[in-house]
C-alpha cells in the first residue's frame, strides 16, 4: 500500500532564512517547507548555491507580495580572490588565467569609488537569466557562449572590510539584478590582475537584516508554536506603502473585489495598505484612482484575511 499523502496546512507568514552553503535556493525554501507543512512557499530572489545568508520566504498567501522584496535593494559581504579568474566567476570553477597582483589598498579603494553608482553589468554566462526558454548556465555547460546585452544596475556602496596578501573582503549595497560575481571579476579586471568570489553572503534586503534570520538546523529543533514564532506578519513585506483603514461594511466589499469609497484625502493613483478599522486585520493591496474609489489590487483570501 501507498502511504498516505501528507495534509499540507494553510501556513501564512515570512520567514527570515539563513541559507546554508552549498543548497540551492530552491531546496533550501523546500526544507523550510516542510518543517512548516505549509501548503505554499516561494523565495524573494535566488541565491547560488555558493552563497549564504539572507533568503526571505513568503509561505501561503505571503507569496502574493514576494514581488516587492524581489525589487528591492541588497546587501551582500564578499570575499575576494585576486589575480586568478575562473571560468564562473567564483571558486567552483575552473581556473582560465593567473596573473601578478600589484596593487595597493589606494589603489583598491579607487577602484571601489570607480563602481559606485550607475555601472553596464553584462551579465555572466553561468547564471539562471533564460535565451529561448533555457537558462545561461545550461548553455554555459555545453560550452556555448550566448551574446548577451549589458544591463544597468546602481552600486550604492562598496566599502573595504579587510585587506589581506591577494584576498579582500568588503560589503556591498546594491540595487536588484546586480551580480556580485562580475562586479568582481570587473574589479579585477581594472586592476589588471583579474579576479574570482571565494564567498559570498547576502546580510540585506528591504530592510530585513541577517542577524534576525534562522538557520535550518535551528528551525528543525525548535517545536511547532515556537517554530510559527519566528515568522513574520505578511504586511511586513508592504510595510513602505501608506496604510488604509475600512470598516466592516468597506471591508466586506472590497475583499469581495468591489472598489469603496475612503474618507482619507489621498494622492490620486496612490496604493496603500489596507486593513479593517483600526489597523487590525490586514486585507491586502489597494489603489485609489482616478474616480477617487478605492480598488482591490491585491487580496489576501478570506481565510487569511484578518
């Protein structure tokens, strides 16, 4: 006989993960899943295997509003390795080329201020980005180069941590789609010896901070109630947008889908968040607009709705 399937539960909330080295993204949201038995999950921006750290995971209805982490700017520290390139960018590679390393810490941070702000990032080969329905890297592992275009990505700061023989460690804030991967490969470039990540952790996003993230390992030893403890109310992941409050008859209507009328004297075109009078019970996303109604834009299912 089968065994029987497992009955998934209606688990809504964000949980802060520490990914751990060497998982997928994929796998480490799965992991974290099922500890959770929850019906749904989704991540909020992928990580390589190879790196570590923040991955935010929106379970249940939160994965309406994973978007808006997916958007947001991050916060990595990276570790690199100088006058060595390999063919990915990062130490899982093989090595193409070694050169000579004669710069000085002048002459690194220099290169820093050279990329902060808005630089042309092409993206690298072995990456998730798709060409007609298949990732880069599958092409990559096939020995096949794609032409791909430079995109524009905003490195808000690059700042040195520690400095030693052929290695540096330093943060980096950054907008979305930037790939620390080639922003280190480009440094060392300018630097005339080349370069490859050794490691890379992301410790930001949005706001939400590493140091207030959980490990697998510790989330498995932890039992149900304290386990649902650690996740996040969904709001937090809309926390920047104005809020809006509706009583129980507006409320009604609109997580019916119907637009209402609020007594704010709101922008026009404006979203908010929205919740029952009080500021209890988050109902999901609403925008006002042009006919000056309140229109549902995003709703959390009955269920979840407080």
């Amino acid at each position: 006989m089968s065994k029987p399937r497992r009955q998934r539960e209606e688990v809504n909330g964000v949980l802060l993960l520490d990914k751990p080295l060497g998982l997928s993204s994929n796998t480490a949201l799965q992991k974290a899943r099922w500890l959770y038995n929850a019906a749904k999950a989704g991540h909020t921006g992928v990580l390589d295997p190879l790196a570590t750290g923040l991955l935010p995971v929106c379970l249940g209805e939160a994965t309406k509003f994973s978007s808006f982490l997916l958007d947001a700017d991050k916060s990595y520290r990276a570790t690199a390795r100088f006058g060595v390139t390999t063919t990915t960018g990062d130490a899982e590679g093989e090595v193409v080329r070694e050169r000579p390393v004669a710069f000085g810490q002048a002459d690194l941070l220099a290169a820093f201020e050279r990329f902060t702000g808005e630089i042309e990032q092409i993206p690298p080969m072995y990456s998730a980005l798709k060409h007609q329905g298949k990732a880069l890297y599958e092409y990559a592992r096939a020995g096949v180069e794609i032409e791909r275009a430079a995109r524009t990505v905003t490195i808000h700061s690059i700042t040195l941590v520690a400095l030693q023989e052929e290695s540096a460690v330093f943060d980096v804030v950054c907008s979305k789609g930037t790939y620390i991967r080639t922003l280190a490969e480009d440094i060392g470039e300018h630097l005339h010896c080349g370069a490859h990540l050794t490691a890379l952790r992301r410790t930001g996003t949005a706001g939400f901070s590493l140091n207030d993230a959980v490990t697998l390992e510790a989330l498995e030893a932890l039992d149900r109630t304290e386990r649902h403890a650690r996740l996040l109310p969904m709001d937090v992941l809309v926390g920047h947008l104005p809020a809006c409050s509706l009583d129980e008859v507006a409320a009604g209507r609109f997580l019916h889908g119907q637009a209402v009328h609020v007594t704010e004297n709101h922008a026009i075109i404006s979203r908010f968040r929205v919740y029952r009078s009080g500021g209890r019970g988050f109902l999901g996303l609403g925008e006002q607009r042009a006919d000056g109604m309140l229109h549902p834009v995003r709703l959390l299912a009955a269920h979840a709705a407080g």
